[in-house]
C-alpha cells in the first residue's frame, strides 16, 4: 500500500511538471518566434543634406537589399555601415554624415529582413553576414583602388564578424556579441535575473528547428583573429546586452593592430548619441590612420 500511494505521488508530481512545462514551451516559441520576425520599416529617400543615390544589391542572403551609396570627391577610402537589431539604414545617418563630411565614400544597407529589404525572419548576423559581403563587393567595385572600412553597430558587427575574410583595410565593432549562447543569456538574465538559465537553454535549442541555424554558427569571437585588419573595438560599460567581460573577451581575441574603448556610463545605446565628441575624435582617428590611399 506504501508502494502505490508512492506512485501516486509520483504520478502527480510528474502530471504538475508536464502541465507547467507545457505552457512554458509555447510561450518560450512564441517568444523565440516575436525575437527573429522581420522588422519590415519605411526608409524613404535619401536625405537631402547627402549626395546619396537609392541602390539595390543582390544578397546571397536571398533579400534584394535596400540602400544608400554617398561619393565622394576626395577619394579618402569607403565606409560600410551596417545597423544594429531591429533598425534600418536610419540608424547609421548621423555617422554617414560624419565620414561624408571628412571625404569618405559611404555604402549603407538594411539588412535582409529589416527596413526596405525583404526577408522571412532575422537571423541574429547568419543570414546577414552574406549582405555584408554584398556590401563590401559593391564598395569595392564602385571605388577601385579606394581603402576599405566596415562599421557594424551590435548584429550588424557580429554579421561582419561572421562574413570574414572580407578583405578590407579597416574594422570597427560597436557593441558585438561574443557568442549567441551569451548574447541570450545576458538578455535574459536582464529579464529574469537568476531564473534565466532554464529559459536561456530552450531558446537557444529552437534555433536549428526554427531557422536550421546551430549555435556554432553564430561564434563571432571565432572569427576575430581571422579578420586580417586593424580592428576598433568598442562598447558601454553599463552594457547589460553585451557586457564589459565580453567586451575584453573580444579584444583579447583579436591580432594586433588593435584599439579598445569601454565607453563608461554607457548601456546598450547608440554611443555616437551618447558621447559624441569623443566618438567622433576617436573615429576618425582611426579611419585616419588605416585607410590610407595607396
């Protein structure tokens, strides 16, 4: 009699677990589902402080990819710019305007699935990286001879990250993420602080069946030593998103030349907006001493 009423609780215990997990899974996929939507925005034209033209690029992405490409006379080198999560081209205009304004060339996209450019779902820099290639092979077309430099803000650094090699001259990274599983959990924990791990581990195991993507695809850190150029790497030091730890961890990774700066006060924000004048100084400086004509 002991026996079976241990079964019983057993049996109940095991019912209460399924019936709590149960509706845990469907919020979490459903959650899952709301992070990697397509972030569809209207850009409009081009600003008409900037001599842009409207361009469109064919992605192996498989997104005809929307953007902006501004000349210049000077012939100094070209800048890629790629957005951060959820953004646009929009989110990079105030630092086109300030390389534009020091003579260089500017090429800036949305990214598939985010702003004018189609695609099913974002892809955390998978499907990206290849827009960034596009990107780069356009600049490279349009200013033969011209140095290079890519400036990739959070995604849009870690989708450079994931395109390399890329063969430019210069590289900036604003605010990346080291590796998928601690750009979930460092979200996550912002959420739920202790209690994150559960769901930090259900999130990350929909990635292959939702998107056929594994989490060793999505390793920026892996790539930094690859990257064959100098490399600024930089990012808030309140960043909960992508933490000062991570943030050394990156610096570490990557070869010399390299240049650091943890932005103090900082979050996970736009750090043009934040500390304008010591971004623009320490930018440019730079972009001064690696792109230089040959």
């Amino acid at each position: 009699m002991q026996q079976k009423s241990k079964s019983h609780v057993i049996q109940f215990f095991i019912i209460v677990a399924a019936l709590l997990l149960v509706p845990a899974l469907v919020i979490s996929w459903m959650t899952a589902g709301s992070l990697v939507a397509a972030h569809p925005e209207s850009v409009g034209k081009p600003p008409a402080d900037l001599p842009a033209d409207s361009i469109t690029l064919n992605s192996e992405s498989g997104s005809c990819l929307a953007g902006w490409h501004i000349p210049s006379e000077q012939k100094r080198g070209v800048i890629v710019l790629a957005h951060p999560y959820q953004g646009s081209r929009l989110n990079m205009l105030n630092r086109a305007r300030l390389l534009h304004s020091q003579g260089y060339a500017v090429v800036m996209t949305d990214l598939q699935a985010h702003g004018e450019s189609p695609g099913k779902n974002v892809t955390i820099g998978y499907l990206e990286r290849h827009d960034i290639t596009a990107a780069v092979h356009f600049a490279k077309k349009r200013h033969p001879g011209e140095p290079i430099g890519i400036l990739g803000f959070s995604m849009g650094g870690a989708a450079t990250l994931l395109a390399t090699p890329l063969n430019v001259d210069a590289m900036v990274l604003e605010s990346v993420y080291s590796s998928i599983e601690s750009a979930v959990r460092n979200r996550v924990i912002v959420k739920l602080g202790a209690l994150a791990a559960l769901p930090t581990k259900i999130l990350l195991m929909q990635l292959k069946p939702r998107m056929g993507i594994s989490v060793a695809n999505l390793q920026p850190i892996d790539w930094l030593p690859k990257i064959g150029c100098p490399v600024f790497i930089m990012s808030g030091a309140e960043d909960r998103h992508t933490t000062e730890e991570e943030t050394h961890a990156m610096f570490e990774a990557a070869n010399e030349p390299k240049e650091f700066w943890m932005v103090e006060g900082a979050a996970h924000e736009d750090l043009y907006d934040f500390s304008p004048d010591d971004y623009r100084t320490r930018l440019l400086s730079f972009f001064e001493r690696h792109l230089q004509p040959v």
